[in-house]
C-alpha cells in the first residue's frame, strides 16, 4: 500500500479546523459538510481524500478520526434548501454550520475548493484539491462523506427504486432510469436536470 504524506497544519502554531462537503454533485438528498481539528501529530496510514479510498476505509478511519481529533462536527443543509439557494451557497452554509457546533473554536480555517464566504472573522484559505494535501481536510472529508452515506442508505430504505444505497444519489445511468419510470421524490433536487432528456417531471 503506497503510504500518504498529508500536511499537518499550514500554518505552524495555529489552531486550524479542515473543512470539506459531500454530496455536491447528486440529484437527491442532503448536502452534508464536517469541520475537523486535529493535533498536530496525528497520523494514520489510511488517511486520505475519502474519494481515494474505499468504502470500508472510510468506515475505519471515522472512529479513529473521531476518537483522535480535538474537536470535530457535522452538518448538513437538505434538498430542499439547496434549491432554494443553490448548492454552492449550500455547501458553504453547511460548513458554516459544521463550524458552528465545534466545542472548540479554531483561529483559521481551511476549506477544500475555491469558494468559501467569510465566517466570524476567522482566517480562512481554500485549496484546491485541500483533501490530498491536508490531514484535518482529508478527515473532514471522511466523516462528511460516511455521515452523508449513512443518510442516503437511511432514505434507500424509504425509496428503493432509486438505488440509493449504491449510488448515494449522484447521477448513475440505473437512477435516471427510476426517475424516468417512478418520477421524484420529496428528496430529489427539483433546481437540478434529473433527466438527460428534456422530459417534463411534472
């Protein structure tokens, strides 16, 4: 297994909490975010941006995460909110809210991406690809992304046509097939194109 160097902290000395989103790019449920501290010698092998390790990796690593970290938390902002706002202004509001309900408040934030919007007057940078560079992102990522699975799987239960348990929303060939057949659902993001189609859904 080739091993992974991700950066503790970009800045030395600073309390930094890592921040990173899932679910931006589905056609249902929530977009989920978490905010992440760690100490600054935390480490474990696995350690990675969630979308380059497995399933059962990202389960692993959760407890760890959470076990070792300083201060971690999760948020989300659902469908129907997103289409509302967007999903851009979704994303930022759920790590808002991820920061919002960390006991411990940092004093500079990194978020994964390019877009962020200013939060309580706190130092932030966002870096592209933050989730293959540094660890309290690619931990953010992974909680993010396995409490975001663990919702989809919850609502697969609810609606199995949509094959959510595999897909966790995003826009595979077999979930365009079942909005195409069964129409959406109060989970479905209604600002998004559910079909490749230009069919009416309603």
């Amino acid at each position: 297994m080739k091993t992974i160097y991700l950066k503790p902290f970009l800045q030395n000395g600073r309390l930094e909490a890592g921040c990173d989103e899932a679910g931006r790019g589905c056609l249902a449920g929530a977009v989920y975010a978490a905010a992440v501290i760690l100490p600054a010698d935390f480490y474990h092998p696995l350690l990675n941006d969630s979308k380059q390790i497995s399933e059962k990796q990202r389960y692993e690593l959760r407890p760890y995460i959470e076990e070792n970290a300083v201060a971690y938390a999760v948020a989300w902002i659902d469908n129907t909110e997103i289409d509302k706002i967007n999903i851009l202004n979704a994303s930022i509001l759920a790590m808002h809210r991820a920061l919002d309900k960390l006991n411990t408040a940092p004093d500079f934030i990194l978020i994964d991406g390019n877009r962020f919007k200013p939060y309580k007057g706190i130092s932030y940078q966002c870096i592209v690809k933050g989730d293959a560079s540094y660890a309290s992102i690619a931990a953010a990522s992974v909680l993010a992304k396995t409490y975001r699975d663990d919702y989809m799987k919850e609502l697969a239960a609810e609606y199995p046509y949509y094959d959510w348990e595999h897909n966790k929303g995003y826009p595979t060939r077999k979930h365009r097939a079942a909005i195409a057949k069964y129409g959406v659902t109060p989970y479905h993001r209604t600002s998004y194109k559910l079909l490749d189609e230009q069919l009416e859904l309603f």
